[in-house]
C-alpha cells in the first residue's frame, strides 16, 4: 500500500494539487499498480500521508471519477473501474438490414439455406501439398505485399484459363480480389458516387443491394423473366434513368437460378453501348452446368468493352481461400485499382501463389468435372423428388445447373410459418423475400443443394411435402374458402 | 469453309433476312468456329451459296460491324473481329490520385522509402508448421466461411494477448480484419456518411486520406507537435465542425515518428467525451519500442468506450498474411460487423486459424522480441550516422521507436530534385509531401529503416549526404544570395 508514499506533489506548481494528486493516482491505474475495483485510501489517511488538506483528495477523488476512471460506492469508499465500462455513447446509425434469424445448426440439420459447398467437397490434401510447395519455393516472398493488381503470374494463369469461357483477355485486365463480395464493393467504389443510380435484377443477391446501399446510391430493380430482363422494359429504363451500370448475374442466378437467352445478352449488350452504361456480370457458378450446351458468358461476347467479369472460386473451390478476379475493361482499370488500394491494398500474396500453381497443374479444371458430377447428381435427385412428391403444391423452372432451385409455391400458405415448421423439424430453407429489395411478401423459397447430399436431400422433401401438407390442411380449416 | 452451308435462314420469319444471317454467323464466331481475323467469304459467293440477294450480305456485314464482331478492311473485305477491342468509352471518373512514381527495384536499391519488413525477418519456418499443423487439425474446415465478426478462437487469443498492452476487453468486441488498410475502409463505412466531417492529423498516412475521401467525407487535417495535436486548436476546432471521429496514431506516427504524451492523450479522450466524438487509433507499431518506458495505447485509458483501436501485423509479422483486427466499443459493433460483411464477408479463415496458433504458441511475442533488437540497432546506426554526418544540414525528433524517422532539411534544397539525384544513385526516399492532404510544399523526407540493414544504410546515408552536398552547392551557385 505504500505506492502512495512515492506520490510527489509541488505546491510551487501552477497545475493545482488537488490535479497532481489525480494525475499520479491515474499513473498507477494505467501502470496496472492499482488494479481494478482496489478501494483507496480514505480521505483522512491519504491526505495525512501527504500532507495535504482533506478537501485536496476529495477533489482528487471527483476528478477521477469524472474521468471514469474510479467509482465511489456510497458508505464504502472509492474504487479503482475495471476498463472498458459499456456505458454506451449514443449509437451511429449505419443503414437498415434485413434480419436474418441466428439459427443453431447440428449435425443433424438439413441445410437447404446454403450455396456453400459442404467442407468434405474441398480438395484439402492437393492444396496442403501445393501451399507447401509454394513456402519451399517462394520462402518469405510468399508473405510480402503483392502488387494491388494481383500476383502476376496468377493473372497470366487466369487469363490462360479464360480461353476455355470464350473469354479471350491479358493480365493487364485483370484484377484480383478477396472474393465476390469485395469485387462488388470495390466496383462500387469506382464507379458509383453518392445519389447515381443502377440496375438490379429482382430478386438479387443482398450482399450486392448492401454494398450498393452503402454507397448512398439509388437502386431500381428489374423484374428477371426465365430468360432475362425484359427488354423493352430495360430500354425505356435506361432511356430515363441512365445508370452507372447493370448488376447481372446470367448464368443460374441467385436466387432464381435463370439464365439468359444468348439473344438477350447480345440486346442487353447493344443497349449498353447505345446507353452508354456497363454491365457487371458476377458469374458465380456458370461451371456447374448439367446440360450439354456450353455457356457463353456476357464477357465472352463483350466486344465494346461493357462488361466488367466477376468471378468467384468461393461456391466452387473453398470459400475460406477469399479469392476472386475481375476482367475489366481497360479504361476502367484505374479507378478499379485505385479502389482495391483503398480497400486493402492487395490479396494475401500466400493465397494467390497456392493458387497459380492450383490452376498450372490443371487440378482446377479436374476439380470442377469432379464436383460437376456430384452436384448433378444432387440436382436430379432433388428436381425427380420435387416432380414425385410435390407436383400439385410448387412450381418451377429447371435450371439445369448452379446448386438451387427457385419454388414457387402454389398455394398461398405463409411462409414464415413454412420456416418456422421446417426449423422445428431440423430443416433449413432460405425464404424469398431476402432476395428483394422492396419488402414485398414473396411466395418463393430458395432450395439449395450445395451443402446437403442425397440421402439429406431425400429426407428434407418428405419433411418440407409434410410440412406444406399440414400448413395447407391448417389454413384451409381457419380461413373461410371465398 | 463449308461451315456457311449450315446457315439456316427463315424466309417466313418477322425477322429481316440479313439479321438472321448475321445472327448465324454471330454465332459461328462465338463458338469459335470463325476465329479472330478470319476473312469472311465475299459477298457475292456467300449470297449465291445462300440463295439471297447481294444486299441481304451487305446488310448482315454491316450490322455485324455495328455490333463490333467483324471489321471492314478496304479494298481487302471484311474480317472477324479479335475481343476485347479496347475502343474506351468515356471513362468515369474516380478521386485524384497523388502520383506515387513506379520505380524499378534491382538488388543494390537502398530503399529507405518502405516501411515493410525485409522478407529475410518473416518468420517462415515457424509459420511453416503452423499451416501444416491446422491442415491437419482442421482439414476442411480451415477452408469453409469464417463467421464475419472473426473466428471465435482467435478473438480469444487476441483479447488475452492485449492484456500486455494494458487492454482488458473480451472477443465480443473484437473485430477480425484483413489488414489494418481494411479495418480503415470499414471504419469508414460504418461512421462516415456522404459530407460527415472527420479530423486527421497534418500529415498522415495517405492510405487513410484516399479510404474517408472514397466516402465522400470532410477531411480536416491538424498539425502534429512533436507531442500530439494543439490541445486548445483541437478543442476550437471540435466546437466548431462535430467530427464523426479523430483518426491518429498514438505511437511513431506514420509518417513523424512522434508519440503523444500521456497528458496529451488522457486530454483528447476527455474532449472525445466531452464533444461526443470518436477516436480511431492506428497502432500499426507500438511494439518497436526502443525506450526503457512502457507504452500506453489510447485504448488503455479509454474508460469511455471512444476509441476504437486498430492493430496490424503487417509491419511486424508479415505484411502478406492481411490480418489485424480492431477492438470496439460495444455499440458501434452492429455497424462495424455489417460494414465487414457487405465489404468482403469475412477474413480468410484459414490464416485466422495460423495466426490463432501461432500467438498461443507465444511465437508472437518472442517474434516481437527478436526483430525489436533487430531494428533497434538499425535505428541506433542510422541515427548515429545522421549525427555524425548531416548535423548542419537536417534536425529531427529522436522518435526512439518505430521504423522510420522525419527528417527536416535546413536549407532549401529542391525535394524533387534531391529524390531524383538519390534515384540515379539507386537510393529511395519518400518525400514529406506524399503525407499531407492539402498540396503544399514541404522540406522533411521520411527514412525508413525498415527494409535496410545496417550495411545498407551506412553506405546510402553517405550518398545522402553527398547528393545534399551537391544541391546545396549547385543552388547557391545559380540562385543570387538575397
């Protein structure tokens, strides 16, 4: 007890005593001498050690006290505060997101609510001896900054990995970043400034709409057709709007799982030039395609330079490696670079290097037909099962790709209910009213089978065909048949 | 060449018959069948193959041209267009950029410009076995979506690893980001709306500059004493402009080298609380101390819960890995984790795996030990070299920590023209002007001794000296003396 001692205090100073005395007692809290919740010295005790008056510790006292840095507890005594103390300033409002229910998963649970890929799909043991290749080969190298474009050896392996999309392009184009997600926020950033306006297909992906949002940016969805925008309506659109660019996704769109026609991505691309806009086209998933025809995405027919590529290794790979690129139109390149700096200078240098290498050996490509296989074989599971036992209760349109499914359902049964009922029974959907920007009441669900197998996707029908079933028979008994 | 037989043209159909034909061979051309360059037939002979007139190929050519797929080349014909014809649209611009020289970099390059770790100091072996130790522990897992906040293991082991530095907090008010540069754009985000005021402090790090303008935000910038901000200039200014929040950096300020005294940093805190603002402290170094005394983030003796505090590992561990994190206060979490989420979703999990590791291992802290004594003494030699050698020319604040010190020159030698000399001799230095956001002259450099050894930089302060040397004498020489 005896730090007090040591405490010296010069009444020739102009600071006051009762100060000095506040601001040594606050040196030995910050020091941890005094730890948290230490009760101090009475007033009589410390001011007869120091040779002060009484009424010099009490305003020291106050004064720490105001400070938050000790707390009287009447009757007892003043005590050292334990840090932080939450008395929570008022908060800064960020803007409004939709809730989506915290919900506990076992290992029982039946996840149709993902499009991540189950973990015992990711190619674990190649890429443990590829990153172990690389930190032999490139030893510290591996960890320093890389260049905000992109390790360039990566880019020249994507670029080579292109010519198999259509997509013929060079390394100076392209752009590598931490994932889908921040290729949207980072296009945001270089292309839309506060109060301009794009174009959305609704229903979208709601990462995309709060990373718009977030750049005060007006945005104007376009309802999507089976085959894409409506054209006529996309055209009088623009006419009025003139947007800074068109967000797309055209190959099994989340969540519909639609996919263009090629003559509406050929229309789409002339109104781009016509109007003088870009296209973002994100393609998520145009690998996992189960029919025989080959995709052929915007980029691959881009030649006016309109699109801006995206694509994601996330729902295909693994999507803890954060790791995607953009192919973007020359002109825009810089302002893109610029905002990658700004967002965090460059991409692990270690995650891009495992990488390259994963793409030089072809164990990409060999991934993609591996998992192609599988996920095809979920979907015919899931689409034969849905025609068996839910004809007459859903609709939908065959994707023929992508890892979900987009249900309508028939009857008007609620579907916060059909959420509810399919939780308490281990089951997980996504409703489609996430997808919509306008808070509208939405009759779809998203039913995906990325991270569920056949044996999980068999059970979860009969629970989601149970499930409809009694909510119909419940609804039906309660509300009058008008 | 008989792939033109195959064209199928309608003549009953609403479609114009040169609009299918271009169509067909459209589509010839995307699926690579006519490849880039190829001549097309001439009208003539493809007409007569076809059976329609000479004006239906005309027309189809035109209309293919108009869409960018084919070209005309006179006197030649026409021929397939190669994608991507870079022919930029009007370009959209993006915040000005202060324009950092591309230099290239050989192996003699004496780089006082960088203050990133030599790639010889990463502790690569050690983190070696740690990636090979979570592969195998977590096995996919280490790959699978992370929660966004961070993952849960690594929040721990950061909470207890901050009790040396005199924080006490716990994981809920942890925030796991990709770098420091990343925990700056988020900040941003999650307090800044379009036109907010923020103040900095004069000069700063640019890449925080570039992250509040990119938000549309009103920077104000406060001069640096060698102790912290004017204590009396801040609060007027508080009065008058209500900042969201003060960004700055306690320790070895980027790019002064300055520290705030503790009286200093316990006044800002009690004028954050008294004009209901924040703090952003940048500790991207507070661990380089050469000194005997402790240091005491802002953190620590926030009892208000007004700062937010950022820690990065890049200047110390790896700048490759792109991994901090920030501790926040309670109430700004919600905005802090949506802001995270709409940037890039997460953090790779599997680095946040090695790092979690790798600091319960206590492998940071004797990391931490071990390149302190490194730098110390390159501090201590190119401190001692500039006493010895440039006495008369420069003054500086002995910063006694970090990894860089500000340097005035006394004499007005032009920097540009000193940067340049210093470049032909293969010696790198960042001049003061790239820290200040206002573009005004300056005549303090930033050396850097983060990248050099001490051999390296006995022999480039020698050319600094020499390169004054010249200027001083060339200047007087042309310019009269006044």
């Amino acid at each position: 007890m005896d730090y007090f001692v040591s405490i010296q205090l010069d009444k020739n100073s102009k600071t006051p005593l009762y100060q000095q005395l506040g601001d040594s007692l606050y040196d030995l809290i910050e020091k941890d001498i005094l730890k948290a919740n230490t009760k101090l010295p009475t007033i009589r005790s410390l001011a007869k050690k120091l040779k002060v008056n009484n009424v010099t510790v009490v305003n020291a006292y106050k004064y720490l006290e105001k400070k938050g840095v000790v707390y009287a507890q009447v009757g007892s005594g003043t005590y050292v505060s334990p840090i932080p103390i939450e008395n929570t300033p008022s908060p800064i409002p960020f803007e409004e997101k939709k809730e989506i229910k915290q919900i506990t998963m076992t290992k029982d649970t039946i996840n149709f609510a993902s499009i991540s890929p189950s973990t015992d799909l990711f190619p674990v043991e190649s890429f443990k001896s590829i990153v172990n290749e690389i930190l032999e080969r490139d030893k510290g190298n591996a960890f320093s900054y890389q260049e905000s474009q992109g390790y360039e050896k990566l880019r020249e392996s994507i670029a080579d990995c292109l010519k198999s999309y259509g997509i013929f392009t060079t390394e100076d184009k392209i752009q590598v970043i931490s994932g889908a997600q921040q290729g949207i926020d980072i296009l945001s950033k270089a292309l839309l400034q506060y109060g301009d306006t794009l174009f959305v297909e609704k229903p979208t992906y709601h990462g995309a709409i709060a990373a718009f949002q977030s750049r005060g940016a007006r945005i104007i969805e376009l309802t999507l057709e089976f085959d894409g925008m409506d054209l006529e309506v996309l055209e009088n659109y623009l006419k009025i709007y003139h947007p800074k660019f068109i967000y797309l996704m055209p190959y099994y769109q989340n969540p519909t799982g639609y996919s263009y026609s090629l003559k509406k991505k050929r229309a789409i691309l002339d109104l781009a030039e016509k109007y003088n806009t870009y296209i973002i086209e994100d393609d998520y998933l145009s690998d996992l395609n189960y029919s025989d025809e080959k995709n052929v995405p915007l980029k691959a027919l881009d030649h006016r330079n309109r699109v801006v590529f995206i694509k994601s290794f996330s729902k295909i790979l693994m999507p803890g490696l954060r790791l995607a690129f953009l192919v973007v139109p020359k002109n825009l390149m810089p302002s893109i670079l610029s905002a990658k700096q700004t967002t965090d200078i460059t991409t692990s240098g270690f995650i891009q290097r495992a990488f390259d290498l994963y793409l030089r050996k072809g164990l990409w490509k060999n991934h993609i037909k591996d998992i192609c296989k599988i996920y095809k074989n979920r979907y015919l599971c899931l689409t034969s099962l849905l025609d068996e036992h839910l004809k007459d209760e859903i609709s939908y349109i065959a994707p023929n790709g992508g890892l979900s499914i987009w249900i309508k359902l028939n009857n008007s049964i609620p579907l916060d209910k059909l959420s509810d009922l399919l939780l308490s029974r281990n089951v997980i959907i996504a409703p489609g009213s996430l997808f919509f920007l306008s808070k509208e009441s939405s009759n779809y669900i998203r039913l995906s089978f990325a991270a569920v197998n056949e044996k999980q996707i068999q059970k979860g029908i009969l629970i989601l065909k149970k499930a409809i079933d009694s909510l119909k028979s419940s609804s039906s008994s309660i509300q009058p048949i008008l």
